[in-house]
C-alpha cells in the first residue's frame, strides 16, 4: 500500500502538484464546481497509477488540480463505489494519496434518498454522523503503522470546525442545511418499503451507496472532513414511487449551486 502511494504521489508530483491544502470529492450529478477552480491540469483516472477507473455514467472521472478562492485544491470529478466492484481499499486509494500530498481538509458531497420526511427533495443535509451497513471496511486487512491506528476512532468522524463554518455559512446564505445521520448500502439497486422503515428506525435520515468508506479512511490518517447529502427523492415507505434516475440526476444538478455556494465559501474562509 505505502509503495503504491509513493508511485501515485510521484506522479502526480512530476505533474507539478503543489502541496494542495483542500481535497474534493464530487457525487453523483454533482461535477459542476470543478467550473469554480481555476484549473492548472486534470487527469483522466486512467492515466494514473493505481487510481481504478469510474464506470459510472454520471461520473466524469477526473482528477483535478487547481485553485479555489486562493487555495489549491485537488478535486475528483467523479468517486468509486463498492458497486463498481472494486474493493473498498482500491475505492479509497485517493483519498490516501490526498493526505500524501499534504492535503489538510477533506470536503465530499453525494446524492442521497431522504429516510427523514421532513427533509425535501432538493434541498441539502449536513452529515453529522453516520451509520455504516456496508458490507465491508477499507479498514480491514490492514496492519501498516504508518495508514494509522487499526482501531480507528469514530466518537467525531465529522470535524466540527468544518460542520460549525458551513452552519454559519447556510445561515448567511439563505440556504436551507438540514442536518442529519446518513446511512451507507451497498447498492446498487434502491432499497424496498421495509428497508426504509428499518433505516428510519434505526435513526437515519438520508441513505446513499457512498462517502462512508472515505469517511473511515480520513479519520483513520487524521484527515479533517466534511459531507454534504443533496437529497434527491424522498424514500416515503407509505408511497414509494418507482426510481427515476434520470431524475434524481436532475435534481442533483439542480441543487449543486448551494453545494457549490457552500462549499466555495467554506474554502475562503479556511485559514
Ligand atoms: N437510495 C435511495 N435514494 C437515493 C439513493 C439511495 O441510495 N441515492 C440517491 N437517492
């Protein structure tokens, strides 16, 4: 692992990145801030040494370097899933080789179902907490000192910093953040009526296939993040409707000027 790191930060670095403060991970429908960096390159995931590929439609697959409100940032235009098949280690690979480049904040948004039904369609939830029903830990099988502790910490898996400046930042922006615990599945299919009982009652408030994995990774090496859920439907077990993806899609692109609104604001404000 610590080998594969080194050769994808070399090359990257031959590239010319430069110590990138801030890592970005863009969800389903969600690419449109990459229009916000003023880009010094970017890479298709295929040409980089040990990054896996997206095969996903809605994903462009893109590692980007740039700048955002002063800062460099290092974008991914597109995430991993357990659902493409790879393994939960190769899905969180960047997030490893981020923290290897010297990035300090880890900033990652998804699209998601809303469990809680007072959240809306459109509108955004803060990640306070979540609950991790995958099916397996980019934690395990791993025994390297040097990829942190193998009982990682999760009392604060979210940096309070981060969540406490993009609170502020809704409130001064006008934008409605809910805030709430998200679930993580396997995918990829949707889940039933009683999956979205079981996940209400268990304390969720927003469900995805996603972020989770990378979650456990920044805590494991000491890498501050932050998610945002753009809540695409609503999983109301009393009248679930047929997925429409094309809709979700649409609603996540809708919704990703507030995300990206946050987000951007979030960055200024880092020191
Ligand atoms: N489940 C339900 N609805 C969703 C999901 C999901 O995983 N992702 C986006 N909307």
């Amino acid at each position: 692992m610590q080998k594969q790191i080194e050769q994808t930060v070399n090359y990257l670095k031959s590239k010319g990145i430069d110590l990138p403060e801030i890592g970005i991970v863009l969800g389903t429908g969600l690419g449109k801030l990459v229009e916000s960096i003023s880009i010094e390159w970017q890479l298709d995931y295929t040409e980089i040494p040990n990054f896996v590929s997206s095969t996903v439609e809605y994903h462009k697959g893109k590692l980007i370097y740039g700048t955002l409100q002063g800062k460099k940032v290092l974008a991914m235009q597109g995430r991993f899933h357990f659902y493409e098949g790879y393994s939960m280690q190769q899905i969180t690979f960047p997030v490893r080789v981020m923290k290897a480049l010297g990035v300090k904040y880890l900033l990652l948004s998804n699209a998601a179902g809303a469990i809680n039904l007072n959240f809306k369609k459109g509108d955004l939830m803060l990640i306070d907490d979540h609950i991790d029903l995958l099916p397996n830990s980019p934690l395990v099988g791993l025994k390297d000192d040097a990829q942190g502790p193998r009982f990682t910490d999760m009392s604060a898996p979210y940096s309070c910093k981060l969540n406490t400046l993009l609170k502020q930042i809704a409130l001064e922006q006008h934008i409605t953040l809910y805030e709430g615990v998200y679930a993580a599945l396997k995918g990829p299919n949707l889940e039933t009526r009683a999956e979205y009982r079981y996940l209400k009652l268990i304390g969720a408030d927003a469900v995805g296939m996603s972020t989770v994995p990378e979650v456990l990774v920044a805590n494991q090496i000491g890498l501050a993040c932050a998610a945002i859920s753009v809540l695409t439907d609503e999983c109301d077990p009393a009248n679930l409707q047929p997925v429409n993806i094309p809709e979700i899609i649409a609603i996540a692109a809708k919704a990703e000027a507030k995300l990206i609104t946050l987000y951007t604001q979030l960055i200024n404000e880092l020191a």
